[in-house]
C-alpha cells in the first residue's frame, strides 16, 4: 500500500524529525524508563529471587484484589508452570501520580518496592537511591 499522494503533491513527510524527543509517544518513553530502572537494580544483585521479567502496562486491571486500596502503581505476579515472576508497573496512574520531571524517580521507587517484595528485602536495600528526589 503507498502512502496517500494528497492533490499531486507528493508523499507527506513526517511532523517531527526522527530524532526530536517529542517522536516517541509517552508510552515508548514509559517503557524506555521501566527498562533503565530495571537495569540498574541488575548489577547490585536484587535478582536473588530467581529470574524476574519486568513489563509496562497502561493501566491496571479493573477489578483490584481484595487488599488494594485505591489505584496501584505495580504489581507482581509471582512465578507459576515455569513462567518467571513478573513485576508489572502501570503507566498511568504513575504518570497521573507524578509531575514530568519526577516520573522517573517513581518508576526506580515502585520497581524497588515490588522488587523488594519479590526477593524478601526492603527496597532501601534493593535500590539504596530509594526514597532520594531527582
């Protein structure tokens, strides 16, 4: 299929240059965090409960276990029929929770805190920046 040719005009070009901060979507940009956060609890040995996937979802499912209160900003699921634990954090509610600047400050302390739970320590121990602004 070819791209719309408007009035003769020729092919549209793209609003955004390729490399312009503003061309990934939020969502790509959520999962870019997700991903460096978990890479830097890697080499400081959090992974003591075995292997742990990590994963972004938008949103959390709409019907909450009985302990939640309120929204939550991740989740484990913990290992079952040889799937690995998943840590699952959850875009919106952490970027409605959190000014621009400091969403990716959230996302090191949600995945510490589930982490944290995974392997039995606290998240001051997984991730010692826990807690620290910026």
């Amino acid at each position: 299929m070819t791209r719309r040719d408007r009035h003769g005009r020729g092919l549209r070009a793209p609003l955004l240059p390729y490399d312009a901060p503003a061309y990934r979507s939020r969502s790509e940009s959520f999962d870019d965090e997700v991903r460096a956060a978990a890479e830097r609890l890697e080499p400081r040995g959090s992974r003591r409960g075995g292997r742990i996937d990590f994963a972004a979802e938008d949103v959390p499912p709409s019907d909450p276990t009985p302990w939640e209160h309120g929204v939550p900003l991740g989740a484990v699921f913990p290992a079952d029929l040889g799937q690995p634990t998943r840590v699952v954090l959850y875009r919106r509610p952490i970027e409605l929770r959190a000014d621009v600047d400091a969403v990716p400050t959230l996302i090191r302390d949600v995945l510490a805190e589930q982490v944290g739970a995974v392997v039995g320590r606290a998240p001051d121990e997984v991730d010692p920046d826990y807690g620290a602004a910026g």
